[in-house]
C-alpha cells in the first residue's frame, strides 16, 4: 500500500490489527486522548470493521518490527472513535483513487455513447450500470448485445422487444420464456422464427 499521509481516507478492513491503547505512541503523535477516553475498547474492536477514517497521524514504531501505525478518526458516523491501527489493517487512498478513475472512465463512455460513440464490441462490464442499459433502450435497443448477459434482467429485455420485437434472436434461447416471446411476437410478428420449438403452439394463446 503506498504511504498514509495527514487527510487520507481509508477504510478498515482488519478489525484485529486495531491498537486500543498505546500510551507512549499515542502521547508523542499527540494524541493521548486515545489513552484517556478509549474510543474503542478492548474487546469491542468490531464496532470500526468497515468503517471510513481519516488519516491524523502515521509513523513507524517499534510494537513490533516494520510495523507501522496510523492514528485515525472517524468521517460521518454516529459515534466519534479515534484509535491506533497497524496500516495492513486499512485499505489506503490508491482503493479509493481506483473507485473515483473508474467512475469518471464509466462516465465518459456513458457519455460518448449518449452523444453518438458507435458499439462494435462488448462493453466492459464495470461500465455497465442502470442508467446505461436505459440509455441503449431508448436509442439504440440492438446495441444490448454489447452488454454480458447476466447484466439484464427480463425486465429490460421486456423494454427491448417491446421496441423492437424482432431482437428476440439476440437473447439467448434459454432466456426466450413464453413471456418475451409473445411481447416479441406483439411487437413484430417475423419475431415468431426466433420463437424455441417448445413455445411455439403456446406463444398465441
């Protein structure tokens, strides 16, 4: 993990590595309040698992080789803590720089698609969302084959054929239930070629 520094907001990801008290440590940070008011107590170091920190305070120490320590606190939670944590036990800035740079990436194709971006290939999944798969509904229903399969639900393939019933032949058979077939069907009666074998007599009823 790449250096702590005063700021970073980081998240618990290993309860068991939290310090809860410390006196020297916490006295030269600064922070001997940790000591006096245990925030978190022996004992009950789960209440942080999970939890977003900020950084007030980093340094090596010597409670066990190559160790280091970071004094955090809590950001926008009910009950204050402050504790001493050995770094391992948190996920740093890079986990949260990675989420922000692969929400602006999923923004911009998102918004390159809604103002022409022409698909000729799968779109990555991390790039697919709710608000994308509306937006190929509504403008372009044949470029839902660029998105995995097990991203759609029945309820968008309904949307889709109830646009343009002849995509039916872009779901796969085994997603083709009696439902999308006679919305298919509805929407375009060529639709019927796509219909499985075992649908077929029941599909106009």
């Amino acid at each position: 993990m790449e250096e702590l520094k005063f700021g970073d907001v980081c998240k618990v990801i290993n309860e068991k590595l939290v310090y809860t008290w410390y006196d020297r440590f916490a006295f030269d940070a600064g922070h001997n309040d940790i000591n006096t008011n245990k925030y978190v107590k022996a004992g009950c170091e789960s209440i942080v698992y999970g939890k977003h920190f900020r950084v007030l305070y980093t340094a090596p120490h010597g409670v066990k080789p190559n160790i280091t320590i970071a004094i955090v606190e809590t950001m926008n939670t009910p009950i204050y803590l402050k504790f001493m944590i050995d770094v391992k036990g948190l996920l740093g800035p890079s986990y949260y720089k990675g989420i922000a740079e692969g929400k602006r990436r999923r923004d911009c194709f998102l918004e390159d698609y809604s103002f022409g971006k022409l698909l000729t290939k799968k779109i990555p999944d991390e790039y697919v969302n709710e608000l994308l798969i509306q937006t190929i509904i509504g403008k372009n229903p044949m470029d839902i084959q660029y998105v995995s399969p097990w991203l759609l639900t029945d309820e968008h393939y309904k949307n889709v054929l109830s646009k343009d019933g002849g995509l039916l032949g872009l779901i796969s058979i085994e997603r083709r239930n009696l439902l999308l077939c006679k919305i298919a069907i509805l929407e375009e009666p060529y639709a019927e070629k796509f219909v499985p074998e075992e649908l077929k007599s029941l599909v106009n009823n």
